[in-house]
C-alpha cells in the first residue's frame, strides 16, 4: 500500500482546487463538477494528488487534518502571495507563534511555517498534521499502512517517504476526542497489485482500525477509521493494460 491522495470535502471543488493547486504548484489531473484534482509530485520523493469532492454540507468541526505549507525564508512573502489566491488570516487563538495562520477560500485552516531543520526536503506542503489520541501508536498504525517510516526524535511522531523527502505526516497529541462528524480533511491510500482487501482489512482491525460502514451506495474503494477514529480510504490496485 502507499499514501496517494489527501482528499478535501468541498462545497465548490473546483473553486477551491484551484486555490490549492497554485498554493502549491500542482499539476492538475481532473477538472469536473463532480471533482477537481491536481498532482504534487517532489522530486525524487512521493508523488500526492490533492483531491476535491463535492460535499453540499461539510463539517465546521476544528480540522483533525490540515496542510502546513512551507515559507521559510520566504515565509512573509508566501503568506501574501496566498492571500491574493484567494486566503485570508485566521485567528484561532494561537497567540504569538512563529507561523501565520490562514484559512482558504472555504474557510478551512492551513499555516505558512517557518524554516526550520526537519522540513528541509520537504516540497510546497511541509507537513500533513493528524490529531491522534495515542501519537506512538498511531505512528505505528501509519507507518504500517503508508509504507512511510518514522522520523527519529521527531516531536510530535512524524513519518516520513521512505526517499527522505516530501512533507511530514505528524501524528499531534488530540485535546479533544474526535466527534462523529466526518473529518473534512482524510487520507486515501491504494493498494499495490497482489495485495488482498480483504487481508489488509484484517490487518487494520488487528492494529486499531475498523470499517466504517457508509451509505453511499456501491463504491471501489473501502472505508476504515483508524485507531483514534479518523477516517480514511482505502482505494482498489490500478488495473494496468
């Protein structure tokens, strides 16, 4: 298995795949009114496709997934060049930090960070943070499931592509349980030819996960939460020619 797509619940997909795409470059793939999706790909590293779903009502939920986009030194400029695609600043009450705080045209958060050691490598997107009620276990859960391995003397527990390279998945102590709203943030992963559903389903119940049962009709794919009860999805092998 490996991690391929964060997926956004969108009211208007394609307004605001467009803003995510030029906040990170983005090569764009679909461009529908059932769906908008655009490829980063780093160099050398993982290749993620952000991926925007129509969603007539989302969450107002505090996200337990948000992007951390990286400025570094550049990190003023960043900010106002999100601000004129479309971004505006968001107070959530977090003081004096040395990130700027922002929300996209749907009013989700994401941050611009500031350099700093571990997001060297990294890409456009620095970090995908993750609320988890246990980070050491969860770290685990994921690892097992992405493939990402765990960054040594990472606070929080982060996860990293096995090249070294792309953003971080950061599993964040919750101070909150998750509710039983859907995250409006979730991770997709897909499986690699061979690899058996029904198998891997077993291995997710063995670890903390669990199906999560959903009323949408016949879908390809499965849904899971994991140990802390975030959703995720697992997407069927792609069938080569």
């Amino acid at each position: 298995m490996y991690l391929e797509n964060v997926v956004f619940d969108a009211m208007e997909p394609r307004l605001l795949g467009r803003f995510w795409e030029s906040a990170v470059g983005g090569e764009r793939l679909t461009d529908e009114p059932a769906g908008f999706e655009t490829r980063l790909a780093v160099p050398g590293g993982p290749t993620l496709d952000l991926c925007f779903q129509p969603v007539a009502d989302p969450t107002l939920d505090p996200p337990r997934l948000h992007v951390d986009l990286a400025g570094g030194e550049r990190q003023a400029e960043e900010v106002k060049r999100l601000l004129a695609l479309g971004a505006r600043r968001l107070d959530l009450g977090q003081g004096d930090v040395p990130w700027a705080v922002l929300a996209d045209p749907e009013g989700i958060p994401c941050c611009v960070v500031e350099e700093r050691p571990e997001y060297a490598g990294s890409g456009p997107i620095a970090a995908l943070p993750l609320h988890s009620a246990d980070p050491g276990r969860d770290a685990a859960f994921w690892s097992w499931l992405t493939g990402w391995r765990e960054v040594p003397g990472s606070a929080p527990h982060a996860l990293r592509h096995e090249s070294g390279l792309g953003p971080l998945l950061e599993l964040c102590q919750e101070t909150t349980g998750k509710t039983a709203a859907k995250n409006r943030l979730h991770l997709d992963v897909r499986l690699e030819s061979g690899e058996d559903a029904d198998d891997v389903e077993a291995h997710i119940t063995e670890r903390g996960g669990a199906r999560l049962e959903v009323d949408w009709g016949a879908l390809p794919w499965r849904s899971y939460t994991d140990p802390s009860g975030n959703e995720f999805c697992v997407l069927p092998a792609t069938k080569h020619a």
